[in-house]
C-alpha cells in the first residue's frame, strides 16, 4: 500500500535526521553519522520483521538506506540550531506515530493480531490517517507540556 510506504519512509528520514543530530553534538564525523541514521532509521522495522519472520525490508529496498544516508548528510552539514531542533522534535512525533501505524498494518497483514484494537474495524487508509494523527497529537502534547512517565524510586 502506498500510504503504509509514505508513513514509513516519513519515520526512516525523521528518525535519521534525529539520531544525527545526537552524532553531531557528540563530534562524529559524517561517516559515523550516517551509520547511527542507518541503525536508528531501520532498526525497529528490521526487529519487527525478524520477530514476524518477514523478510527484512530494506534488504530488496535500498532505498530506505538512501534515504537514511541522505537525511544523515543533510542534518549533518545543515546542522540544527534550536529553532530546527524543536522542529525535529515535533518530525521525531510524526516519526514515532508513522511508525506506529506502519507496524500495526504490518502485523495485520501478517495475520498477528494487532494491539490497536480501533484499526481492526476500520479500513487501512482511515486507521492509517487516524492512527498517525492521534499518535502525533499526544507526542506533541507530550513535548509541548513537558508530559513524563514517574522515574524509578531511588534505592
């Protein structure tokens, strides 16, 4: 489906961009960069795969890794000053949300019952859209109102 490789190569480039910048403030160089985008862009999907005894999905599509190496470059010489950090947290959002309806569609097409009980009624665009949207919005409030989960208790 169409929709499910946008929203996927949406959370490869945000996910890659993001682990960039955190190659770039530790001094790395390009090369090192664009490694950590590769592993950051393409590790859970890689995972999920594995876990679904799928063939890995950037193994018949480089294009996934170009578009890692790219992001990578792009950050890395651009770089990312504070207003384009709080822009790659709020694509980190749309990223993390991409990835999440790409996996639940994923697993439904697997025939392993999907933990979003809401997209198992609806047809795959609309859950695809709602799905993205929702997990956006709650990231942005999350980011925005400085939402936190409880840290552990000191021992």
């Amino acid at each position: 489906m169409v929709l499910t490789a946008v929203l996927d190569y949406i959370g490869v480039a945000t996910f890659a961009m993001v682990s960039t910048i955190a190659a770039r403030d530790r001094r790395l160089d390009l090369v090192s960069a664009a490694l950590l985008a590769s592993v950051a862009g393409v590790g859970g999907g890689t995972l999920r795969d594995l876990l679904l005894e799928r063939t890995v999905f950037w193994l018949h599509n480089p294009g996934y890794l170009y578009v890692c190496v790219g992001a990578a470059t792009l950050v890395w010489f651009v770089g990312a000053g504070p207003r384009r950090r709080q822009a790659l947290l709020f694509l980190d959002a749309l990223g993390v949300s991409a990835f999440a309806v790409v996996g639940a569609l994923i697993a439904r097409e697997s025939g392993v019952a999907a933990p979003v009980a809401v997209a198992l009624g609806l047809p795959p665009v609309p859950a695809a859209i709602g799905g993205a949207a929702a997990g956006t919005v709650l990231r942005v409030l999350a980011i925005t109102r400085r939402w936190q989960l409880p840290a552990p208790p000191r021992t």
